[in-house]
C-alpha cells in the first residue's frame, strides 16, 4: 500500500471510530512552543508546572520518548452535545465542567486504538497519546491541520469550536503530512472579558495562577479573590469555552441535563466513594479532600442553612484545608449557627493558616 492509500485508510478508520479531526504531521520538535512555555513558567504564569509543563522539553520534542517515530497523528472528538448542560443554578449544588461530566476521553482512546491497530496490521509501529504529559497535543493538532489556536490557548475547530479532546498515534509510518488550518480567531476577543478572574488579559495566554480550572485541580488553599469568583463550581469553568463563537452551535444544541451535584451530599461520602465516583476527574495525589475542598467554596457562593451542619462539621475535620475552607464558606452564608461554631473553633485553632481563615470568616459573616 503507498503512504497515500494507507493515510486514507487510517482517516476512514479514524472516522468511522468517532474520530471528528484527523490530521497528520511531522515530528520535528515543536521548538515556538517551547519558548513560550519556558517564558511563561519564568514569569509564574504556569503556576505549580505539572502536567506537559512538569518537563517542556520532553513534551515538545516525541523524540525524546519515541526514537523510532516519524509521524503523528493527530484525531479530535467533540465531547458537545453529549456533555449536556450542566442546567439552571440550584442551592447546595455545584457544576461539572462539560469536558468531565462523563470521561470523554473514552470515546477518543477508541477512535485512536482503531488508527493504531490499523497501522500496526500494515506492519508499523504505533503508540497512542491521550492526555498524556509527553506531548503538547494542541501544537501537534494545529500543525496537522485539525485546529487553530485560539486567544482563550484553546484548540479549536471549525464547526465545534473549543468542545474538543486531542490525541495522538506516534508511529514509523511516513506519512505525508497535512496542510495546516488557515484560520484565526480573526477580531474576535469574546473570550477574554468572558474570564470571571482576568486570567485571559494577554492575548493568547493564560495565566494559571488566576484560572478556576487550575485551581480546581491544584493542591492547597485556593486564593480568596479566586473562591469570591467560583461561583457554583465543583470542577472546571467552561466560561471562556462558552463564550466561543466557533462552538456556539454546539453548546446551543447540549440540551439534556448533566453534570450538577448536590453537594451537601458529596461532602457526606466517603473519601473510596467519591474517587469511585469521579474517577476520571484529575485529583490531586487522587486525595479527595481536594475535592471537598471545593465544594466547600462553592457552598460558600450557593449554600443555604440545609448545608450549615456538614459545614460546621467540617470546622472540626483533621485537614487544615478543609477546616479553612470550610470556614470561609460559613463565613458568607453567615447566620448565628455559623458564627458561634466559628469562634468555637477559632478558640482551640492552633495553625496560623486556619487561624487566619476563621478570622476572616468571623468578620465576613457579621452582618450576614
Ligand atoms: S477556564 Fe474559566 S477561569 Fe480559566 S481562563 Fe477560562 S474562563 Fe477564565
Ligand atoms: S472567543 Fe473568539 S477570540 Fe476567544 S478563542 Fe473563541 S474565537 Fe477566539
């Protein structure tokens, strides 16, 4: 079979497997992207790097990971309408971000296997790359022709806007290459002011350290400005995703109900419960009390006196984060209940972090 004929063949199999996009390009070292993640690590704009920024230089260059390769492929699935909507705000409750109400990236690994086993029965050798740190999978899909970058650093398509998950086969095969996308964002800029936290101000950057969608899988205290702009979420912000012009069709078309928790009802769970239930959430260290942790702030946005109990009880858990969590949340649902259990616990706190949020919390429910 000629390189052509077996890149049509790989295309058709990757498309008949759910695959959306499908492109292929070189696997010369992504050398601009590179750069610019190394500049915005220097300028703590990475945050805490993880994921590809744990190593740059591993995640742009396959290279080094796969000696053997000559190509990537790149396929995309659009996981909207599937995702649904989260719906209407609710009490007690929080939202998933579409990208994670279910683990889209199932119906990716598929349409990927399809591709690779393809190539392997053609005698090639092939790995796939899904959600995986040794690769940058936006450079990779825009130099394939499957995406353009967006101004929100979003990948994004023509017809599904940012609603995608990429990935990749590496493999010997070469194959010839694909075109990339002539296509920008042109004057849009809806994403940037659609930011509740000005992470997007530069063009084209995203600042991580004022991101919700960072800090909802980051360890640690999250920033008070940060919580006082979460607002009802659990996991995820899809804020800049909905205001993209490019995947308004598809959003419009998310109608069935999914992804909003009661949360009173997940901080009731067992810590085996919730990483059974949210399995393909990235949690740090797989602990969940970083899940906890958000919901308590966002218990702080929408609780009601049904979640005051479980916060109270909270005030008394082994884990600093939660119990300073827990108090800024009481602290702005306010009430009686709330401020005696805050100055209960404020009397025997002995870490200076807690101690701070139970003040704070202490001042900010006077009057409420
Ligand atoms: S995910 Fe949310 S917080 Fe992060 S850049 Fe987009 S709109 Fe801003
Ligand atoms: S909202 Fe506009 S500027 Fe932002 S990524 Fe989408 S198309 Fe580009």
């Amino acid at each position: 079979m000629t390189a052509d004929a077996l890149s049509d063949t790989l295309r058709q199999t990757g498309l008949r497997h759910g695959l959306v996009g499908f492109g292929v390009c070189s696997v010369e070292p992504f050398g601009a992207v590179r750069s610019e993640m190394g500049r915005r690590i220097e300028l703590g704009l990475a945050g805490r790097p993880r994921f590809t920024y744990t190593d740059p230089v591993v995640a742009t260059e396959v290279s080094r990971s796969f000696p053997w390769a000559e190509r990537l492929i790149v396929g995309s699935v659009a996981y909207l309408p599937a995702a649904g909507t989260p719906g209407p705000a609710a009490p007690d409750t929080g939202r998933v971000a579409r990208f994670a109400t279910v683990d889209h990236y199932q119906p990716l690994r598929t349409g990927l296997i399809a591709v690779a086993r393809q190539l392997e029965e053609s005698g090639h050798r092939s790995e796939v790359l899904a959600d995986d740190n040794r690769l940058v999978d936006r450079a990779a899909a825009v130099r394939a022709g499957v995406a353009w970058w967006g101004k929100s650093t979003m990948a994004l398509a023509p017809g599904f806007g940012p609603w995608l998950l990429l990935g990749s086969v590496v493999t010997d095969a070469v194959l010839p290459v694909s075109t990339p996308m002539v296509r920008d964002c042109g004057t849009c800029v809806a994403c940037i002011p659609a930011c509740p936290t000005g992470a997007l101000d530069e063009e084209g950057v995203l600042d991580a350290t004022r991101c919700i969608s960072y800090w909802a899988q980051t360890p640690g205290f999250i920033p008070r400005d940060i919580r006082r702009a979460w607002g009802d979420r659990l996991y995820g912000c899809d804020d800049c995703l909905e205001a993209c012009p490019p995947g308004g069709r598809l959003a419009e078309g998310a109608g069935s109900m999914n992804g909003r928790i009661d949360l009173v009802e997940l901080l009731e769970r067992s810590d085996e419960e919730l990483m059974d239930t949210y399995a393909h959430f990235y949690v740090p260290r797989r602990d969940a009390r970083f899940l906890r942790r958000n919901a308590l702030v966002a218990l702080g946005h929408n609780g009601t006196r049904r979640a005051i109990p479980v916060l109270i009880r909270y005030l008394e858990s082994p884990i600093a984060v939660l119990r300073g969590h827990a108090a800024w949340a009481l602290g702005r649902i306010g009430g009686k209940d709330g401020r005696v259990a805050l100055e209960r616990a404020r009397s025997i706190e002995t870490d200076p972090t807690v101690v701070d949020e139970l003040e704070a919390a202490a001042r900010l429910s006077e009057g409420r």
